[in-house]
C-alpha cells in the first residue's frame, strides 16, 4: 500500500512548510522507564499536532481541478486544523464536518483558518456519511483523516525525521486512532531500523485496533468510546490502515485514562511540555510497564498538544 520511496516523496513536498520537530530526552525519563527514550514532539508542530504532514501531502498532490473545488474532512480537531492550514496553503476552501463537543479550542482554531465547520453529534450521526455527502453535492473532494496513502506516507515522515534526528531505535511507540501515524510510521522503520519493533497504543476503551489485530480482520466497538482521548475514538480501523498496520505494526497495548494523566503530569512536571490526551498515551504506556522497553533504544512521539488551559488543569486537578 505505501513504501518507503511514497514516504520519502512526502518529505520532499513538506519541506519548508512542515516544521522539523525537536526531539527531547531526559535522564529522568530514562531512569523511570529503565531504557533511551527519545520523544518526537510533534506537539510543537504546525497546527499543534502531526496531522499536518498527512493533510498537506494529500492536498498538494490533488489535480488542480481537485484544488478549485475545494476539499472536505471529518475529524475530531487535529485534522480539521491541519486540512483548514494544508487548504490554505494551497490555496483552496474546506469544508470540515466536527462533532459538536470537540474542545472548543480546536472548533475556534479550525474556524480560524476560514473553513467552514460543519457540527454533528457523535453518538448518534455518522461523520463519514454527513462529508460524503457534502462531496457529492457541492463538488469537493474528500481528505480522510488517515485511510489514504498519501495521508500514511505524509505522517511517516514523522518518523523518518526521528530516525534522522536520533538515529536507531529498537522500539518504537505511536498512539492509534484511526492507523495512519502507525501505518506510516512502522512502514518507514521497518526499511529504516530493520528488526527494531513498532508498538501502537490505544485507550481502553478504545481498542479496536488491538482486537482487530488479534482477530485477524476489522473488529467494530459497540459504539463511540468514552475516553479524555479524544483523538483516539474511532470504533474501527481504517480498511487501508488496517491492511497496512497488520503487516507492520507487532503489538498495541491498552492504556487508561488515569495512565494517561500520569503522563500528563510527567511531561509538564519533568520536562515543562504540553501534551493534550492523545498526545500524551505512547508515553503513557512506557511509564506504566505496559512495553517491555528495559535497556532499549526507544522511540516515542507526543502526538499533539492542542489542550486549552482550563481543561488541562480540569483533566489534572
């Protein structure tokens, strides 16, 4: 589905408009976990999160009859900021269907970038059906938020970066929401760091990546997951995710809500960086024993930081 050469392209068509994220250490870190931990923070990336590199390489690579009319998204907020940036940047309108309690930070930034949102309940309307059929009617041309090649192999270059950045690792640690970080992600290690494993994380009570792994096909969750992770919700894979990231990815891990304040804290106590939920859960399961990590190399990416203020203390308290 995507190689090595699609994500090596993508890096190439980001140039000068992602950022190149840091990666940060820290003795304590290492301490606590027992292993060298690199942290990618793609909290610090344009639009607060990752997303960018996936919204921009599919946005940019569409024909430029594509371009004129416009593009459409669902999402819970990072990749509605990032189409809304990634549209802008080329010079086209989006249009981006959110559910109605996303963080208000992420609604008012999105909005902020001259999309047009479009709200829907997400326990009891579908997103992709409400952006399908915007396509259908106004011309546009849907963006997915991580079922799309383009959309993998433009988040893989997070990790190249990584590899570039830090050099080798053993391990390597992303959240999973809908597959396209770890897709692109493990993809881009597996030609990289031969034998080093890549290892996703979900919440859990959002684990429909690991029982779909286990069972060998696309499992569905009875419905939406209640988790502080909001970007972590969906209730089954993405098909061409899921076709990806069952060749690559070895293992995901479950984390809880509690885990996941845990690294919260840490990382604004220990390291004075901000991670909203999502961001924060790859760490989260190193410092809660949930990957076998002792002595490794090890790769780690805070996947986003968009959390205002209020609810960051809300959620620490």
């Amino acid at each position: 589905m995507i190689q090595l050469s699609d994500i090596e392209a993508a890096a190439e068509r980001l140039a000068g408009v992602a950022h190149q994220t840091p990666v940060v250490t820290s003795r304590t870190l290492d301490a606590a976990v027992g292993a060298t931990i690199f942290l990618k923070a793609e909290n610090l990336q344009r639009g607060g999160s990752f997303k960018i590199r996936g919204a921009y390489n599919k946005i940019s690579s569409l024909p430029d009859e594509a371009r004129r009319g416009g593009v459409v998204t669902f999402s819970s907020g990072n990749h509605a900021q990032a189409v809304a940036i990634a549209a802008d940047l080329c010079h086209t309108r989006a249009v981006i269907v959110m559910p109605d309690d996303a963080p208000p930070t992420k609604l008012a930034a999105t909005a902020g970038y001259d999309a047009e949102v479009v709200t829907y309940d997400r326990y009891r309307e579908d997103r992709a059906e409400i952006a399908g059929r915007l396509e259908r009617d106004r011309g546009l041309t849907l963006v997915p938020p991580y079922d799309d090649p383009l959309v993998m192999a433009g988040q893989g270059t997070a990790t190249l970066e990584l590899l570039a950045q830090a050099g080798p690792v053993d391990v390597l640690v992303l959240p999973v929401g809908g597959g396209g970080l770890i897709a692109g992600s493990a993809t881009a290690l597996r030609a990289r760091s031969p034998g080093a494993i890549a290892v996703g994380v979900e919440p859990e009570a959002g684990d429909d990546t690991r029982r779909s792994l286990e069972a060998g096909g696309r499992v569905e969750l009875p419905g939406v997951p209640r988790t502080i992770a909001d970007g972590l919700q969906p209730i089954t894979p993405g098909r061409l995710t899921f076709e990806v990231n069952a060749r690559v990815v070895d293992h995901v891990v479950v984390v809880s809500d509690e885990d996941i304040r845990d690294a919260m804290r840490f990382l604004f106590e220990r390291m004075k960086t901000v991670a909203e939920p999502s961001g924060a859960s790859a760490l989260a399961a190193l410092l809660a024993g949930k990957v076998d990590a002792s002595g490794a190399r090890v790769g780690v990416t805070i996947s986003g930081g968009n959390v205002t203020a209020a609810r960051f203390a809300e959620l620490l308290g």
